[in-house]
C-alpha cells in the first residue's frame, strides 16, 4: 500500500502526524484561548503538510485556507464567550473528563479496529496526472448531489446559527408595522439600507 | 520532460533564494514609490534602507503580560508568508514552486496572512492593537470571498489553476481585456490584505496605529517588510494574471514583467494614497453586498466566453 511513496514522504507523515497530535493535546493543555485556538490551527497545517506529501496539493491548500478562515473566525467568538480569554487566571479545557475519556478511547478503538480490518480496496488503474482535476470532476460529476445537499445543509446552519444568536429581528429593525424606509441598526453597514 | 519549475531548472536552494532576494527587492521597490508619492523624491531610494538597518539595531519595548510566543510567531509569519506566495509567481516564465492549485495556495497564504495579522494585534496585551487586529479580522472577512472570486475567474479562463497556464493562456488577449473587475478587485484585495492605503484602517491613526502599534525593533521591521513585500508580490502576481505576464515586444519576457510589475505598483500607489481611510464598518456591507455579486457576475461573463469557445 505505501509502496509508490517515497521515503522521505513516508517521514514527513509519520513526523507531521504526530506533530498534529501534539498541537491537539496543546489545545487541551494551554490556559489561553488564543493559545488554544492557534493550537488547533497548527493541527490542522500539519494536517494539511500530511496531504501535501501525499501530493494531494488542492486537498492540502484547500484544508490549509478553510481551516485558518475558520480558525480566525473561532478565536472571535471564543474569545468572546469563554470565561477566561487571555490566560489570566488557571482554567481547563476539559469538560466531563470521564466522559470523554470514555468516548475519546471508544472512537480510537473503532477507528483503529476498522483501519486495520477492513479489507481496503487496491488501485488498480494507474495514478492520475492530475489529481486536482480528478477531484474536479467527481464532485461536479458523479459527487454531485452529496455535494450540493451538504452544501445546502451547512448554509441552512450557518442561517440558523445567525437566526438563533441575534436578539434583533426584522421588527426591530423596521418598527412593529415594518413600514420603515430605513432600519434602526446600532452599526451602519454603509449602504443606508 | 521541459524543466517546469525554478527549483528544477537552477537548483533548489539558489532558486529560493533568488525568489528570497526577489521579494525583498519588490519590498523595497514598493516602499521607495510610495516614499516618493508621500514626500517627494528627495532620499526616497535611501530612506527604506536606512529606517531598516535603524529598526534592526532599535531596542525592544515590551507591554505587561504580553504573551510573547503567538506575538512573534505572528511577526515572524508576516514577512514569510509574503515571501511564500510569491513562490507560485512567475518568474522568468517559471514559478519556484508549481502545482495543479497554484491559485488556491496564494490565496491560502493570504488567509494565514489573517490569522498572523491578528496574532500581531493580540499579543501585546494591549487595547489598541486588539482592536486593530479585530479590525483586520472584519476587513478580510469582506475581502476575501471577491478576492477568491477574482482570483478563480482567471483560473477559469485559462482551464488551469497553474500560474504558468494562466499566463501562457493569455498569448493572443490579456485577461484584464475580458475581466477588468477581477483585476481591479483583486489589486485592491491585496492593498486591503496589507491594510494598506484606503484598508489601513487595522493600523489608522484613530487607534494610535492599530496592530502596529506596540512593534518595536525587529519586530516593526518583520510586519513593515512583509507589508511591502506582500504588496510587491500581489502587483507581480496582477501582472502575470491579468497582465500577460512576461508576454511583449522587443524586450526580452522577464523584463516586460518586471516593468508591468512595477507599473501596478505605481498605479496602486498613486492612487491609493489619494484616497482616505475607510471605516471598517462602512464598508463590510459593500464587501458583501456589492463586491460578491459583481465578481460573481464577472465570474459568469468568463464562464460564458470559455463555453463560447473565446479562450480557446
């Protein structure tokens, strides 16, 4: 199975995996928000340098590019709603710790019995040229529908997420007959809509 | 097989560091224009130089429970994650550095670019770089979908989201003929993920200099050079996808874009130093409202043409 990797790629998942095992114990271990935040970051770069050697370039750039947006988005809100943003007083990251102690070595049992039972399927065709294309062509292609329902169900998450957090609605922001020509917002968006 | 890369074609470690020396010089050339458009001519190749070596000797200030480990891990990202989006800039006809997602990895450094930029603003514990860093935060959450758009409709273009595709795609007809809005929104993303000129609102005045404000020494100098050099990449990278690249008469390739390269520079500086400061919060909303539809209707223009055959 690994062998059409070449050594050195071989090293560089082995030491990049364990490095994003690392940078995610990190986020559990620091007492700071933002220190745990750019921990999770830096699990997911490793992730992504793990894709990287395995020439999976669009996949690795693309994990690379969502994975810091969403990480510089989270320090927001984390910082924002956690009781001890900057480290200043001792605080855990850890919440139920037998509980997911429990869950935690459960998933690690099924994933591991089932990397190693599974009867893999082996390739059979030749590597492609060009595996950004491939990529390409399956998800607008026979990937289609998975793609667009789970495209539709993030954005309808990412509505209700907005909806269920904001405390001002439409009424708010066009009176109770919603006859205003203009809303009443505390910030201006620069439209004057 | 055609040597396709310059880590091929001159040896790993000279090709880096060319492109190394490469960035430095766009640095350099950028902060010298705008040296000459805010103050004149006189000194302006001198001062950058001289401001530098003063910021490598000048002593570091520090704040109270500053949490120095994100805050120079996010000096130090500036300056190279500029230098590493240059790797997938043309130069000389080749990039350093050359896959099938060239595009996609520019703009994923631009968006660690974010989180560095944020990492500046939060490590020195201080009120008014954080809100400079939060500033920025908002500011790239506006710009970076039209800049994404922008950057994908030449890709589309060309059928390929390799640099040296997209230029050798645009022999007969450079593509800012067809999609001039990508252009302009993409310089402009570029000027905003530097938060420089009109986008300098993460480091204005109004907040004693924002992310900026507590860098001192080496530090000033990694945000500052990375600033310039970010900026310098981006106008190589305008060129080579909207511009032609290194296509053009008489002279030879590297040369023509070099000198389309310093034309952007120009242009971006001239104009955007004539421009004040925007609000953050007034201008999201165009970001969202105006910006993502027109790209997106760019975007659409293009895919029309390329299904028309007009690429081809």
């Amino acid at each position: 199975m690994l062998s059409d990797l070449s050594g050195w790629a071989i090293t560089a998942v082995a030491v990049l995996g364990v490095l994003s095992v690392a940078a995610g114990v990190a986020v559990f271990v620091v007492d700071s928000m933002a220190r745990a935040t750019f921990a999770l970051l830096a699990s997911f770069l490793a992730v992504a340098g793990i894709l990287l050697a395995l020439d999976l370039v669009y996949l690795a750039v693309v994990t690379a590019l969502m994975m810091t947006i969403e990480m510089a988005i989270m320090a927001v809100f984390m910082i924002m709603f956690m009781m001890n943003p900057a480290g200043l007083m001792p605080m855990t990251m850890v919440h139920n710790a037998k509980g997911s102690a429990v869950t935690g070595a459960g998933a690690f049992v099924v994933l591991v019995v089932g990397i190693w039972t599974i009867d893999w399927p082996t390739r059979d065709t030749s590597r492609p040229a060009d595996s950004t294309r491939q990529l390409g062509e399956a998800i607008m292609g026979s990937h289609m529908l998975v793609m667009l329902v789970i495209g539709i169900g993030l954005f309808a998450t990412i509505l209700a997420g907005t909806v269920l957090a904001t405390a001002r609605g439409r009424y708010d922001r066009f009176g109770p007959r919603l006859d205003s020509q203009r809303p009443d917002d505390p910030v201006s968006g620069g439209l004057r809509r | 097989m055609p040597e396709r890369t310059l880590a091929e074609a001159w040896g790993l470690a000279p090709a880096v560091l060319g492109v190394v020396g490469l960035g430095l010089v766009l640095g350099l050339v950028v902060a010298v224009v705008d040296r000459v458009v805010v103050f004149g001519a006189s000194g302006a190749a001198v001062e950058p130089i001289r401001s530098s070596a003063r910021l490598l000797v000048e002593q570091r200030r520090t704040t109270l429970a500053a949490d120095r480990l994100l805050w120079r891990i996010g000096c130090v990202a500036v300056p190279t994650l500029a230098l590493l989006s240059l790797a997938v800039v043309p130069v000389a006809g080749r990039t350093l550095w050359s896959t099938s997602a060239d595009l996609v990895w520019f703009n994923a450094m631009e968006a660690l670019l974010w989180a560095a930029v944020w990492l500046v603003g939060w490590g020195p514990n201080a009120v008014h770089a954080l809100t400079g860093g939060y500033r920025f935060l908002a500011q790239g959450l506006a710009y970076e979908l039209p800049l994404m758009f922008a950057l994908i409709t030449a890709g589309l273009a060309a059928g390929s989201l390799r640099t040296t595709d997209v230029v050798a795609a645009q022999e007969g007809l450079w593509f800012v003929v067809t999609m001039p809005v990508a252009f302009v929104i993409f310089v402009a993303s570029a000027a905003a993920f530097a938060f420089w000129g009109p986008f300098a609102a993460p480091a204005a005045a109004d907040i004693a200099g924002g992310v900026t404000s507590e860098l001192s020494g080496v530090d000033r100098l990694l945000v500052e050079a990375g600033r310039a050099v970010f900026l310098g990449a981006s106008a190589a990278m305008a060129a080579a996808l909207f511009l032609g690249g290194d296509s053009g008469p008489w002279l030879p390739g590297p040369l023509w874009h070099l000198l389309k390269t310093l034309a952007v520079v120009a242009a971006l500086v001239w104009v955007g130093r004539r421009m004040p400061v925007l609000r953050p919060d007034r201008t999201v909303e165009v970001g969202w409202m105006v910006l993502v539809p027109l790209t997106l209707l760019q975007a659409l223009v293009v895919a029309v043409l390329v299904l028309n055959g007009f690429y081809a």
